[in-house]
C-alpha cells in the first residue's frame, strides 16, 4: 500500500478544498415561485380603483423624529415594453403600480418623496422603479428599468460634483426593489413552515442624494419570518405576520402584513433603522385621480 508524508497529506488535502475566488451558486430560477397568489389574483383589483392606505408615519431628517402623514396607493395596471409607463390601450405586461407618498414637514421646509414601482402581478418581478425629490435646496430623480436581463438606470441630483450618472448591470434571479419590499413580501408564504429567503437588493432610493454605482445592488438581504403577533394600530387591532429584513451587521428592519385574508396581506406595520416607521390608520378602495 502506498504510502504519504505528512507534508504531501496536507498538499493533497488543500487541493480538495474549494477555490477561494469561486462564486457562490445563484440562487434557484424563481425564488418567489412559491409566493402565494390568493391576495393578488383577487377580483378586487380589478374594480377600477386603487388601494388607498394612510400610514402615520416618522423618518429622521436633520437629526430629528418626525412625525407625518403617508400614503401607499397600490393598484393593477398594464405596462408598455416601449415606454415603461401604462398602457394607452390596456394591453402589455400586468404589473402592479406601487406608490409610496412621503410629505415630511421640518423647521426649514417640507420634503417632498415619490417613489413608484412596477412590479409583475404574475410572478412579482421587480420591472421597474421612479424616485423623484422635491424640496426648497432643488430636485433629485432617480430611474431603474429591470428589461430583457440588464437593468439600466439614470440618476441626477442637484448636490454639489453629484448632478447626472447613468449605467447598467445585470441582477441576479433574486433581485428586487427594497423599495418595493412592502408589496413584493405580502406574497411570503405565512402559512408554509418557516424558511430564510435569499434577496440581492437595489437598495433604497427615497433620498435625495445619488446612489453610489457599487451600492446599487450589493450584498445579500435575509428575509425571515418572525411569527404571528397581536398589533395595536391607529386602525385598531389586527392579527398580523410578523417578518425580519436582514440587510447588513447592524441593518435589520422590521415588516408586518395582515394575517386576515379579507385584508389580502396588507402592509400593517413597518420599523426601520434610520428612524423609519409606519403605522396603519385606514385603507379602502378609492379613484384617488377623480375630484
């Protein structure tokens, strides 16, 4: 029988081991394919309104809390491949048109946030996502275009040496908005034993100032269900799933969607780490774009 030297044992240990400039596996082809459908696929969507939910809210600015009204208005539209906005004669891609609406009063002046995603209805892709910041110093507008593979965006900021950029890169297949995290994870399956959910994220774009290229969509988020909890609301008291963001050492963020399903999983509840937080007041069904 042949026989090894100790040394020649550890070199042919070494060279079992895997090579340390190896990429990770991607992650499985469709990591949202079990999410459920129920709460999209309801008829209601399809009444000709929107979804009209008010939040009491808070964000940190300058160093302060504060508190002021937002709104999330969520409803199902069909988009245009040329344009990337609805459609004019209803045919394209289903997607959801997912509007959070920040109006943030401070001592000097009021901040003004839009940020609106486009979000696939059949398989909760994020496709696309609009930022644009208004206050008294000037304007920031920020575009995302998830198309064909590569995602393409363009920022411009009125901040010093910051003003236009533009690029492109190509996301992986657990890609998503984090922006449009309080849509796409009302899809978690509640009711399937737990389980940790891999995202590589297009970090947050409400701010008014550009996104670095090496951040826009850097790292791995863990997303974990915490469990089912009792939530005291402006609302009033509503069962809820409670779910844990993990984003960085020291990031973690914090969701809560309606356990009751008439309710089609609604963002409850939202804690995050800059001061961030969202209390549901009410919500119904609405044509907010009529007077």
């Amino acid at each position: 029988m042949k026989t090894y030297t100790p040394a020649a044992c550890l070199i042919l240990a070494l060279t079992c081991l895997p090579h340390a400039s190896a990429q990770p596996p991607d992650p499985p082809a469709d990591p949202f394919a079990d999410f459920t459908r129920a709460w999209r696929d309801d008829p209601v969507w399809y009444d000709g309104l929107a979804e009209y939910a008010i939040y009491d809210a808070t964000r940190t600015i300058y160093g302060k809390r504060r508190d002021y009204t937002a709104r999330i208005l969520t409803n199902k539209e069909h988009a245009s491949a040329k344009t990337f906005t609805k459609s004019a004669d209803g045919t394209g891609r289903a997607v959801f048109k997912h509007h959070v609406r920040d109006d943030i009063p401070t001592q000097a002046y009021t901040y003004h946030y839009s940020t609106m995603a486009y979000i696939g209805t059949d398989d909760l892709k994020s496709l696309k996502i609009d930022m644009g910041s208004l206050e008294d110093c000037g304007a920031t507008f920020k575009q995302y275009i998830n198309h064909a593979g590569t995602l393409s965006w363009r920022q411009h900021s009125y901040f010093p040496d910051e003003g236009e950029r533009a690029g492109e890169l190509t996301p992986r297949q657990n890609f998503a908005f984090h922006d449009a995290l309080t849509l796409i994870l009302r899809g978690y399956p509640f009711n399937d034993p737990p389980k940790t959910l891999e995202l590589q994220l297009l970090r947050e774009q409400t701010d008014t100032h550009l996104t670095p290229p090496n951040e826009l969509a850097a790292g791995v988020a863990l997303v974990r269900y915490r469990g089912r909890e009792t939530l005291e609301l402006p609302a009033g008291a509503m069962e809820a799933h409670h779910l844990v963001l993990d984003v960085a050492p020291g990031w973690q963020e914090h969701y809560w969607f309606a356990a009751d399903p008439p309710m089609l999983n609604i963002l409850l509840r939202y804690e995050g780490p800059k001061g961030q937080s969202y209390l549901l007041r009410s919500v119904e069904r609405r044509a907010y774009w009529r007077r």
